[in-house]
C-alpha cells in the first residue's frame, strides 16, 4: 500500500512539476545588468590632466560604459543616480608595496608572534576591507606568510570577502642570512634552488615574485646596503619567472645589488634606500619600475613606529636611511624613472593627519612631482606596472569601474585625496558619505 501511494505521489509530483519547469525554462532569462550614473562631478582623465566637469559617468555591471559631459552623455532610464555635485572623480586609488600581514619588530609584533595562520587570515581581511573603504581599490602584496594572500585574493574575487583588487607575490623567495630571514633559517642558495622556488610560488598562485637582495631596516645588524644575492642567482629567478610569464620585484637599499638586479632583467626595486644617479640612470634606460616607500624613513611616520613599540635599533636603522632615502627619490625623479606608488605601511595607515596611501604621494610631490604625476604614481602608472592597463588605471569605457570622488581637484593639489568621500569598485558603492 505504502509503495502504490508513494508511487502515486511521484508520479503526480513529476506531473505538476513538469508544466512549471518547462514554463520557468521558457521565461528564463539573464539577470539585469546593475545600471548607475554619477553626476554633477567633475572626471579627471589622469593621462592628460583634463577634466571634464558636470560629469555622467554611466556604470553598468561591473564596467564603465560612458563618460562624458552632461550636455552629451544621457542618464539611462531606471539608472541608479548618484549625486557627485562639487567632487572630483579620480581612479581607484593602487598601492604596490602593501603587506596585509604586517609585523615589524616590537611591542606589537611581539604580540603576533604566535598567530596562527587562522588568525593571520582574519588579520589580513580585515586590513583589505578597511583598506578599501579608504580608497584603495588595487593592491600588490609583495611577500606574505603561508600563502594567505592567495586565499584571501580567492575569497575577495568570488564575493566572499570584501577588500581591493589583489596581485600577489606569495611567500618571498629568501637567500640564506638575507634581509627577512630568521637567525639559523636556511633559505635558498645557488640558483638551481632559486629556480626551484620561483616555481613553487608560481604554481601557487603568485602573478609576482618577490626577493630580497639586500639587507632592510628590519632586519637587526647587517649594512642595509649589503648585497646578499649573486648574479648567478638573480639571473635564476628572473629567467624562471619571465619564462613562466610572472615579473620579478626585488627589495633593495644597495647600489651594487640593483645594479647586478637591473642586469639580470629585474622588473622591479623596492624601497631603494642608498640608490645612486648612476644605477637611477640604469633603471630608467632599462625601463625598470621603482616603488619607493618613502613613508618608512621620514619623520612623519614616527608615531607610527612609536605606537607599535619600535626597539630603539628601528628606530636608529630608519633615521640612518632618511636623508639618502629622500634623495634617491628626488634623483629618481629628475632622471625620469618609471615609479608607482607603494607604503610599506598598510594603505589605510593613519599617518600625518591621512592615510598613508595619500600622504605616500604628498611626498612625492614635495620631492619633485606634478601633483598630476603623483595622481598618475597611484593609479595609472601601476595599472601599467601590472599589465592592465587595459583593465584599470583610468576612467574610461569598457574599464573595469573602480573610483573615488574627492571634495578638490588633485591635479592642482595632490592632498584633495585627503577628502575621499565616494568610494566604488567593481560597479559596487563601497562608500558613500553623502548617502548616510
């Protein structure tokens, strides 16, 4: 009995449902695109320095589709309409020298020193998601522990998490006793080890490798200008990683070192604590891109490294670094050098009455820069760096939709970007100050 009912059941079930499915399979249909269009604003082109004021920018799903004037650019019917009057639109801002992990030495690296990695991705979340609300929508992470950056990428990418776009680098590829590395740590030695690691982090996941071929300001002892790897070995990892399609950066404070980088086809230095005119000079002839993270060794951080407990040996290696620091950015600069922006400090830091990310480019200017060329440093000339110029950098149809809205032009003053107060990413409003 209870089979013919459960039979009857069934067949009456398939019966009903049949007509249902073949009705919703026929009206099936794609979900609706998300339309919206700021107005009022005025759009800075970060390529040449215009701006077009009493702006509509049209944003559909998770791409611009039209920018233009008022006058020539129509609102789309049931868009989304968000009030810009009075703001200046610039890109998402990008910082390519970003940690999410970061622990430097003192009080409150001390009180990370048995994380684990569960509480490191917690960590790690939590700094993408502030960082972007502040703004910064592109971030390359440039070494972090135990391949969390990669994860943390995964989760932001399928919607699972909420942070800026990330390039990763994944664990650093370290040289035994190099700037990084634990007292007793054997790394890596000799270039077949160095070819071995690249592809580790490679098949990981890394679009980036990061090395360390110097000594740094963490690193207690040692002459930060020291130079930790040979040429064999640099030549291992650039050719490993290039062959494989991933571009190689490389923490540097020594001359000697960026020089034997620059010649094995490095694509990138970091920091470039004690670089001279003439291994500038090479850089900008080999087209090699500079982050300087000038943040790390001027005044204006000391409370930072104050409030985490900084030992007096920090403190000491960061004054020795700052006034040959500031003058390697400044030669950068004159001589032409190709350089994105990037803090060594998390990118939504408080620093100087801002955030790092922008007070990084406030510097930039004071040593040298247009407040324009600055504005470019944080935006399109990463997008560059990375390879998607075609995707980010600028705002524009077909680019994917990452912008922010600033209360002054930052074309005439580069700390506008103190006023961020609209931030969008991907098509989605992160932030809207004027909405609360």
């Amino acid at each position: 009995m209870m089979r013919t009912i459960s039979r009857s059941l069934l067949y009456a079930a398939v019966c009903f449902l049949g007509p249902v499915t073949a009705l919703t399979a026929q009206e099936r249909t794609e979900p609706a695109v998300s339309v919206k269009a700021i107005v009022g604003g005025s759009v800075v082109d970060v390529e040449s320095g215009r701006v077009i004021h009493d702006a509509v920018v049209v944003i559909e799903g998770d791409r611009f589709s039209a920018v233009g004037p008022a006058s020539t650019t129509p609102v789309p019917d049931g868009a989304n309409v968000i009030r810009a009057d009075g703001m200046w639109l610039v890109p998402g801002l990008m910082n390519m020298h970003v940690h999410f992990g970061l622990v430097l030495p003192g009080q409150a690296g001390a009180e990370l020193a048995n994380e684990t990695e569960a509480e490191l991705a917690l960590r790690m979340a939590a700094a993408a998601r502030a960082s972007l609300w502040a703004g910064v929508t592109t971030v390359r992470l440039t070494g972090e522990r135990g391949h969390v950056d990669l994860a943390l990428k995964r989760a932001i990418d399928r919607g699972e998490a909420q942070g800026p776009r990330i390039f990763s680098a994944g664990e650093a590829v370290q040289v035994t006793g190099g700037h990084g590395s634990s007292v007793g740590e054997i790394a890596n030695d000799g270039p077949y080890e160095f070819r071995k690691a690249v592809r580790r982090e490679i098949r990981a996941g890394a679009s980036w490798i990061k090395i360390a071929i110097s000594g740094g300001i963490a690193t207690p002892g040692g002459d930060i200008s020291a130079a930790y790897m040979t040429p064999d070995e640099l030549s291992a990892v650039t050719e490993t990683a290039h062959r494989l399609g991933v571009k190689v950066t490389a923490h540097s404070g020594s001359p000697a070192a960026t020089r034997d980088a620059v010649a094995a086809g490095i694509d990138c230095i970091e920091h470039g604590y004690f670089l001279t005119p003439e291994v500038l000079r090479l850089m900008k002839d080999a087209g090699t891109w500079f982050v300087p993270t000038i943040l790390v060794s001027q005044p204006a951080t000391r409370p930072f490294f104050e409030r985490i407990g900084s030992p007096p040996w920090y403190l000491a290696r960061v004054e020795a670094v700052g006034k040959r620091h500031w003058d390697a950015l400044r030669t950068a600069i004159d001589e032409g050098v190709r350089i994105a922006l990037g803090t060594d400090q998390l990118p939504h830091e408080p620093n100087d009455g801002t955030i790092a990310t922008v007070r990084e480019a406030e510097y930039y200017v004071d040593a040298g820069m247009t407040p324009l060329q600055a504005l470019q440093s944080a935006t399109i000339a990463p997008a560059t760096m990375l390879g998607v110029g075609e995707e980010l950098g600028t705002i524009a149809p077909g680019k994917l939709a990452d912008l922010v809205a600033v209360e002054a032009d930052p074309t005439q003053d580069i700390s506008a970007l103190r006023t961020i107060r609209l931030v969008v990413k991907g098509g989605e409003v992160v932030r809207n100050d004027r909405a609360r």
